[in-house]
C-alpha cells in the first residue's frame, strides 16, 4: 500500500487489504504540470487547488517499499 498523506493511508483502504499488505509507506506525491496536457493541468488546478509544480516524494519510504517487496 501506498499513498500520499495520513488521511488517506488511515481511511481509503480497506482492513482487509492493509492487514495483508507486504508493505505500509506513505511516499509522497508531486504534480509536474510541465509533463501534463492542457486538461490534466486544469483539472489538477481545480481538484488539488494547486497551481505550480511541486514534488513531495519521500525517497527513504519508497527505499523500504522496495525492500519490503524483495523480502
């Protein structure tokens, strides 16, 4: 499993598939709107009130994931 923020790592998955889960991390996220279109770029806007490229992505969680997969 992984996601973005807290809110949804506690909320959006089901027990069932987080009490199989091989790995729980929260990676981040970023919208790079240099590599969307016209209507991803709007939508991103509107949906996420964002307005700028921005990257969060936490690499030291997506390392574990990884490992975690290996295992």
């Amino acid at each position: 499993m992984c996601c973005s923020n807290d809110k949804e790592f506690e909320t959006e998955f089901p027990e069932l598939l987080s009490n199989h889960a091989i790995s729980k991390q929260m990676v981040g996220g970023e919208f790079i709107f240099e590599n969307m279109n016209f209507l991803e770029s709007f939508m991103t806007q509107k949906i996420a009130g964002v307005k700028a490229s921005v990257s969060n992505l936490k690499e030291d969680a997506i390392k574990q994931m990884i490992t975690d997969l290996k295992n």
